[in-house]
C-alpha cells in the first residue's frame, strides 16, 4: 500500500510541476487525472495495483479535512458574521455541482446508448 500512495503522489507532484511551468491555466488535479487516466488505458498502470492505495486514501480522507475544521476554529468571528452567506454557497455549489454531473452522465449514457444501438443496426444489415 505505500508503494501505491507513493506513485500517486510522484503522479500529483508532476502534474503539479506541468502546470506550474507548462499549463498553469489547467489546475494540477486535473493534470493528474488525466495522467493516471492515460497510464490506465495505455496499461502501464495496472488498476489492481493502484486500488489499495486509493481505497486507503479514501478511507483517511476526513485527515485532509482538518485544516478546515481549524480554520474555522481560528477565524469564528468570520463564521459569525459571514457563516450564513458561506453555508449558502456550500450549500447551493454542490447542487449546482450535482446536478450538472447528473446531468452529464445521464447524456452520456444516451449517448453510449445511442451508439450501441447504431452500431448493432449497422452489423445487422451488413
């Protein structure tokens, strides 16, 4: 399992490194999920062998969320005055959030549909 961390994280330091001096409008994580995305489908990472590192991630998960709850302990007459208006935003990014990959993954798969559909059409007339 370290070793599996340990490669995710060569993963996000490079991608990190390519925005910062190649892409710098593209944000690092989406650098790094189109990397490991790229190295899943080319095979040159087996997805057994990155499972257990990101299900541990995953599982730790709410570690990555301290510094928040510290924030927020620091700055509590910020909450107080403005922690409404921050809430509204959580709250009204994530549906918007969602929604909108709702959205797109209900397109895609009429898309995926679609295209099955068409594809057996056109074997079964040939």
């Amino acid at each position: 399992m370290p070793s599996q961390v340990a490669l995710l994280c060569v993963v996000w330091l490079a991608a990190s490194h390519v925005s910062q001096k190649l892409i710098p409008a593209v944000p690092a994580g989406v650098i790094g999920m189109v990397l490991t995305l790229g190295a899943l489908a080319m095979g040159w990472l087996p997805l057994d062998w990155c499972r257990r590192g990101a299900r541990w991630l995953l599982a730790e998960m709410l570690l990555f969320f301290i510094p928040a709850v510290v924030a927020v302990v620091n700055y509590s007459d910020l909450m107080l005055d403005a922690g409404w208006k921050i809430m509204i935003v959580i709250v009204l990014s994530t549906a918007l959030v969602m929604t909108v990959t709702s959205l797109a993954v209900d397109a895609c798969y009429k898309l995926e549909i679609a295209v099955r559909r068409r594809f057996r059409h056109l074997h079964s007339e040939a």
